[in-house]
C-alpha cells in the first residue's frame, strides 16, 4: 500500500503534523499505523483531510464543532440530555416567590461558582 507519512501528508494537505494528531485524537480521521507505529496517509485518509477542510470552510466550524457531532452521533445519554436541554423551557420553582425568582438565581449562580473554585465539586451536586 502507497502511503504517506504524518509529515509528508502534513505538506501534502496544508495542516501541521500537530493538526493531524488532533484530528486523529478527535476520531475524524482513522490512521493506519506502520510496523514500527508511524501513521500511515492513503488516499482514503487524504480525501477525509480534504473533504473535512471543505466541510470547515463551508460552514465556518470549527474542528472541535465537528469533534463534538462526533461525540454526539456515538454517545446517546449525551445527544439525549442536549436535546433535552434545548427543548426545556424556563421554569420558577414552586417554593420561590416570583418576587424572589432573580435574586434566587443569582444566589444559585453564585454557590455554583464558589464551589466550583473551591473544589473539584461538580457543578450539579451543588443545590
């Protein structure tokens, strides 16, 4: 098999060696590896680096957008709670006031970030 290495692919597609590590770190572009463990670029892989510039380019994303619909396509809980969250509409908890519902927030707001300072407390344990 004709094959590139990182830093012939990386002349060849115009992203730096680092670029193709991060891409390959991402899951966007599989790379066989050689006997010895250098990545190998076949065709396939130099059609993946370009068709994703263009895809880049055209939409003006970014590689950690495209990075993040990969991770949404292989992990449901997380595409679910997404989705969730951006169907959720606002809502005042029934002990608060709506007199009371800004300041409420803001107070909560305010714990989350403290804790969130403060220690490796994940952010929805606070209350």
């Amino acid at each position: 098999m004709e094959a590139l290495t990182i830093h012939e692919a990386a002349e060849t597609t115009g992203w730096s060696s680092r670029m193709l590590r991060y891409i390959e770190r991402s899951g966007l572009v599989e790379t066989p590896r050689s006997e010895s463990g250098y990545r190998l670029y076949g065709p396939a892989q130099l059609q993946r680096l370009r068709t994703l510039r263009e895809l880049l380019q055209k939409f003006e994303v970014s590689l950690t957008d495209v990075g993040f619909a990969l991770r949404l396509e292989r992990d449901p809980e997380l595409r679910a709670a997404i989705e969730d969250w951006l169907r959720a509409e606002a809502h005042r908890p029934e002990h608060v006031a709506q007199s009371e519902w800004m300041s409420w927030e803001q107070r909560k707001h305010e714990r989350l970030l403290q804790a969130s300072t403060q220690s490796n407390t994940p952010v929805a344990e606070v209350r």
